[in-house]
C-alpha cells in the first residue's frame, strides 16, 4: 500500500500551517513549525511570496490531502464522487474526507492522529456496528456506531490521547463515550463546523481545468 514516509513537521512547513499531523507533540515547544516558520530547504527563508491562481490551487489542494493524509489517485477520486453528489462540490468533498473512519476515530479522540487512527485501525484494534474493519478510508454513515475492541482498551497510546481530546474537543456532529470507548455518529458535518483554514473552492477550480 502507498503511504508519505516522509517528515511530517515538514508538510507544515510547506503549507505555512500547523496541520497537527504528529498528535501531542504540535501542542508543545517541539514543535518544528513553531521553531522554524518558514518553508523547508536551503532556500526556504528567501522564498518570494508571489504565487499564481495555478500555484494557490495546487498548493490549498496539497494542503487539503496532507492534513486527512490521502495520496493523489484517492483524492481525486474523492473529487468525482464529490462532484456526481447533489449539493456543492467543494462541500461534498469535505463532508467525504470527514467521513473516513481514520478521521473519525480522531475526531472522537480514540487517536492522537490520523496517522496513529489509521494504524490502530489497520492493526482491527476497532469495530463498526460490531463488526471488524480494517480500511481506514471506510465510509463511516449516519448512526454507525464506532467501538474500540475489549482487548485493546488498556493500550497506552489510547489512554494517552483520551487525555488529549480535551485541547481541540469532539464535534457536535459526532458522541463520544470514553468510559465504554465507543462513539456514534450522530450526522453529517456542516461546513461552518470545520473551522481548518480550507479554501475548496480552489481545489474545484483546479480540478474543473
């Protein structure tokens, strides 16, 4: 399977913007974005700040796929089902990417990441609807119910991040239980409840090229 194996402080370098791509460790002062705000590179301090429409859509789409931590090929195929869905494309596309399990395990904060979300979730440490699921890219629905197995509940990883949730908090879109480590959701986000800095218009106008 493909998969970033590169720095994932250097993707928020990249992108100017804290993506939170390594769980804790953003929220502290090792944090490398905080440390070194400018781009990665030999040249990343004396990088002009000039972009074209081409660079900014490129640039606002490579941001999109890094902070969800999706490769080219799935992403655009997220695009041309975004694109067939009745309403805004550019939502649709959000409201898909929300809806991976990886993301919503995050969210309910069984992960520090979605990078840890999606090793726990290929290592089967979770169940939806009590049924096994190994895909992190599965599509979660309205009312599934997502568990965390009975044998994997006294992980530290998952301790540790249950602690942590606290910081960026669960949305309103979704229901956590921490004391039975399950979670629902409830419905589909709204886009005034994703409050990352995300143009998708952008990622539209690039793809419609």
């Amino acid at each position: 399977m493909a998969r970033d194996t590169g720095s994932s402080c250097r993707l928020c370098r990249r992108e100017n913007l804290k993506l939170f791509l390594k769980g804790d460790r953003c929220y502290g002062d090792k944090c490398a974005f905080e440390r070194r705000p400018y781009p990665p590179g030999q040249h990343g301090q004396r990088r002009g700040q000039k972009f074209s429409d081409y660079k900014l859509q490129l640039r606002e789409k490579q941001k999109v796929k890094r902070i969800y931590g999706v490769l080219e090929k799935q992403f655009r195929g997220y695009y041309y089902r975004a694109e067939k869905q009745k309403g805004i494309t550019g939502t649709n596309l959000l409201t898909l990417l929300e809806c991976r399990l990886d993301n919503v395990v995050y969210r309910m904060g069984f992960a520090s990441s979605r990078k840890q979300a999606r090793q726990l979730i290929r290592h089967n440490h979770f169940l939806v609807n009590d049924r096994k699921v190994s895909i992190p890219s599965f599509q979660v629905k309205i009312s599934d119910v997502i568990q965390l197995k009975e044998g994997s509940r006294k992980m530290p990883a998952i301790s540790e991040a249950l602690e942590t949730v606290v910081r960026r908090g669960i949305p309103e879109w979704m229901e956590a239980d921490k004391e039975n480590f399950k979670g629902i959701l409830k419905g589909l986000p709204k886009r005034e409840d994703l409050t990352m800095p995300i143009q998708e218009q952008l990622i539209v106008e690039l793809y419609s090229k």
